[in-house]
C-alpha cells in the first residue's frame, strides 16, 4: 500500500497521514484505532504518526478519544475528506512566515 502513496508526489507528511487515514478507513466498522495498531500494521514510525493524528484530529479531520477504550476515528465519512484537507492539517509552517 505505501508504494501506491508515494506516486502522488507528497511531502512525508502528507503520505504518511494520507495512509493513517485510509487505514482509519478501512476499519471504521471496528470502531475506535489505535495509533500503535496502525503504524505497525502500516510500518511507519508510531511517534510520528501519533503527531500527525494529532494535528488531524485539531484540524476536525478525525475525532480522538482517550482511556482504555480510546483512540482514533474518523471525524466524518471518508469521501468528505479531501486530499488538501490532509496536506494543509499536516504541512508544517514555511520558515520566515
């Protein structure tokens, strides 16, 4: 699945939380994910993909619920996230701005 990404021409960032997302996707029905499970199943480095969750989930992208039960769920369906939504909640500030 990651080399279907990286065709796209994103920055890191981006790729990695557009994998996040379809993962998340992907198993909707099973309720809430937690970022340990998809960054092993997607092998990406959990830490980074926990930060980029993060900034996900204060763009309105996805919900974040904590605690035994906890983790990460989509926000709204799929099909009403967009590729720019993605890119603009995960690009870091350009210097000098």
């Amino acid at each position: 699945m990651r080399g279907d990404v990286r065709l796209l021409g994103l920055s890191k960032s981006a790729r990695y939380a557009l994998l996040g997302l379809i993962h998340l996707a992907a198993h909707k029905d099973e309720g809430r994910v937690l970022v340990e499970n998809a960054a092993q199943a997607l092998e990406l480095p959990p830490s980074y993909l926990a930060k980029l969750f993060q900034k996900m989930a204060r763009k309105g992208l996805l919900e974040s619920h904590r605690g035994p039960r906890g983790g990460y769920i989509l926000a709204r369906a799929p099909e009403q996230i967009t590729l720019a939504e993605v890119v603009s909640a995960t690009q870091e500030p350009a210097e000098g701005r």
